[in-house]
C-alpha cells in the first residue's frame, strides 16, 4: 500500500517525537558505520537508514532549507520516509 501523508517534527540535538515515541539519530561509529534513528519500544525496534540525500557524518547539523534526507525503514507501515527542512 502506496500512502504520503507529512507530519511535522523538530529535531533537537540527535534526537525527536513522533507521535508519542521518541527517536534518537546515530551518526555512526566503528560497529555502527550507517547513519540511523531508531526507537526502542515495547517489543518491537524502528530503525531507519539513512538511504540518499544530506551526508549527516560531513554536516551533523542537518540539512538546509529544502534539502532533503531520504530514510529506509524496517517497519513495514513506513518503507521510506523523506525528511524536507523547512527551516
């Protein structure tokens, strides 16, 4: 099932809110090479990837206004999530 909806989010240092669940992003290390955010919950993990779009290890800041991270997820409901700054 194909669905775009947008919700808005604030990320504050490395880490944000969604819908109730609070998210952390990992820039990677030596045993964590990939940029990711997951969300520990109760029995089940969300973790997303960053796919294409700003390199987060070369601008930990974030992206600009309009640019754009694109994210692989591990919860079938969420397959890609894009991330647009709007400010």
């Amino acid at each position: 099932m194909n669905s775009n909806f947008s919700l808005p989010i604030t990320v504050h240092g490395h880490s944000f809110e969604l819908l109730g669940l609070e998210y952390d992003v990992r820039l990677g290390n030596a045993d964590e090479s990939r940029v990711h955010f997951y969300c520990s919950k109760t029995g089940a993990m969300i973790f997303s990837v960053a796919e294409s779009g700003v390199d987060l290890t070369t601008q930990p800041e974030g992206p600009d206004v309009g640019e754009t991270i694109v994210w692989r997820s591990n919860d079938p409901n969420l397959f890609r999530i894009f991330w647009v700054s709007s400010y």
